[in-house]
C-alpha cells in the first residue's frame, strides 16, 4: 500500500488516498512449482516480504500455506526445516542457515536466486541457479568469462598458442567469487533518485573497460614474450595473476557511483581481497598448479592492471548498471 499526500509544505500535508500496488508472479510460475512437485522436489519460498504477502503469492503458485518468520530458523533442526512451505522477512544469513539446515538433515538442496543477497546461500547449495533476470553477482561471473573468453580466442588467432590454459581459466573463476560473494556485506551511498538505464551508455562504456582489460593483457604478454624472454608458461602464469589483479580492481571501479573513495569498503571486501591477491601471488611464485615466476613479475603484473584499469569516465558511466 502507498500513501498518497498533497499539500505545499509539511505543515500542510493531508491524506489524499491510498494505492494499492501489485508485483504478480509470473504467469508460468505455478505450472514450474507444479513440474518440480511431480519430479519429486520439495519447492519452499524464502522472502524478505511480510507474511501476508508471502502467504498470498505462495498459494497462488501453489507452493502451500504453511508459513513461519525467519526467527523460526532459530528454534528448528535440519529434521523440520521443511514443517513450512514459507519463510518470510529473512535476511541473507537466514537464507545460508536454512539451507545448511537442510542439508544437515541429508537434503541435496537446490537455491535460486536473483540478487547479491542470494550469493552466499547460493553458493552454500548443492544447485545454486540464478534466474533469467538476475543481477551484479550473475552477471559479474558472465562478464569475466565472456572477456577471457575474447582474449584467448584473439589470442590463439595472433599467437597460435594458448595464453592462458583451461585449468587457470577455472582456477581465476575460483578465485573471484570470494570477493563477488563479499560484496553483499559492502557499504555504498544508495541512489537518492529514481534510477534510469540508458542501454548506449552502458554497451559504450562496458566495450571500454573491455577493450582497456584487453589490451593490457596483450602488452602483458607480449612484453613478457619479446621484451623480457620469458617461456610460455610462465607467460600464461604472469597473464593469469595479472586476470585476477583486474578483476580485483573492477570490483573497487564500479562499487561506488561517484569517486571510489566516497565511501570506504567494507572490512570483508577488502580483506576478502587482500586474501585472494596474497593467495594468488603465492601460488604463482611457488608454482601450485601453475609454472612459477619470479615475485618481481607478479607485483608488476598486478599494480600495473590497477592503475591501467581505472579510467574516470568509465567509472562515472558504468556505475549505474548497479
């Protein structure tokens, strides 16, 4: 329900109405519950909403009516974690409990989600499935696929061999969804105003910081090959630290919609980060599942991608896609 009130000042404000608003669910939702119900599957939502409109939605799909608050979580084992078809105002670490719950009790456990919120109990599942329409973390992981995906098809085309392996490609994966997963505990000055996505912009903007992230993992390489002699191997190790150091980067780009230094991240960002920058420097130097490199080469690698790929008007237009 919205409020509606007119007047000129506060003072004067007086009740005009109320507005009933809907979000009805999708139109193929309840024959999707009905599918996963005959295939076997115990379907049970988890919302942030009120009771009543959890109730209400999880009828009409037919999900069922027997609902409980989040606090319930707190007095239940794995064994009556499903006693409810409905768990609502729940927060994201009511989400990760419920399905360590059930996966205490024996359950393989599927998760679908669509926002950062989602990420941690997503990962926890034994499925974790973004949806259709899901945003920063489903998107951020295709983002860095589809870029070292165009770097090592360009790659093969100019160099005819491979710059970065399969097993490191899984391996930078790996390694970044720590920080995407932190990101949910991060603190940032939300929009004051309604935002608006202008498509142009943000296809100009992402292309840029692609092409820029591109580049530098050419000049990387190619000094690394031509400059300094180095096998290719340890070519494909620097390239790898140098994926890693970008993407870390990026997170710090986008995160805030004016200067990065707006408002300071949250302490698991940074030390999610500073984790995942020492492990990778590590490996790299010792050579774990990858050919080692000097130390030298994997802090070149990784202050040069920081500073290469921090471009202020690409920040100020690629802020608004969060």
């Amino acid at each position: 329900m919205l409020a509606v009130a007119s007047g000129s000042d506060r003072d004067t404000l007086r009740l005009a109405g109320l507005v009933a608003l809907e979000d009805p669910p999708r139109a193929d939702s309840g024959l999707l519950v009905r599918g996963l119900q005959d295939l076997g599957v115990r379907v049970v939502m988890v919302t942030g909403d009120n009771l009543a409109t959890a109730c209400a939605v999880a009828q009409r799909v037919g999900i069922g009516s027997r609902a409980a608050a989040a606090d319930a979580l707190d007095h239940l084992d794995g064994s009556r974690a499903l006693d409810h078809d409905v768990y609502a105002r729940v927060f994201p670490e009511h989400k990760i409990k419920l399905v360590r719950l059930l996966q205490a009790a024996g359950h393989i456990v599927g998760m679908t989600g669509d926002g950062v919120n989602d990420a941690p109990a997503l990962k926890q599942a034994d499925v974790g499935v973004a949806v259709a329409s899901a945003t920063d973390v489903a998107r951020a992981s295709a983002g860095v696929v589809l870029t070292v995906a165009v770097f090592l098809s360009i790659g093969v085309m100019l160099t005819n061999t491979f710059i970065i392996t399969p097993l490191l490609i899984v391996l930078l994966l790996f390694t970044n969804d720590f920080v995407t997963m932190s990101i949910a505990t991060d603190h940032v000055s939300y929009s004051r105003t309604p935002d608006r996505w202008n498509i142009k912009t943000l296809m100009l903007t992402g292309g840029a910081l692609a092409v820029l992230v591109l580049l530098l993992s050419f000049t990387v390489f190619f000094v690394g090959r031509d400059v300094l002699g180095l096998p290719l191997t340890q070519l494909q190790t620097l390239v790898f630290v140098m994926l890693v150091a970008t993407g870390q980067g990026n997170v710090y780009l986008i995160r805030e919609r004016a200067h990065f230094w707006q408002s300071r991240p949250s302490a698991w960002l940074v030390s999610t980060s500073m984790a995942d920058l020492a492990v990778v420097a590590s490996m790299a130097t010792i050579g774990v599942l990858m050919t080692p490199v000097s130390p030298l080469l994997c802090r070149a690698a990784g202050c040069g991608c920081r500073i290469f790929a921090y471009p202020r008007s690409v920040e100020s237009a690629y802020l608004p896609t969060l």
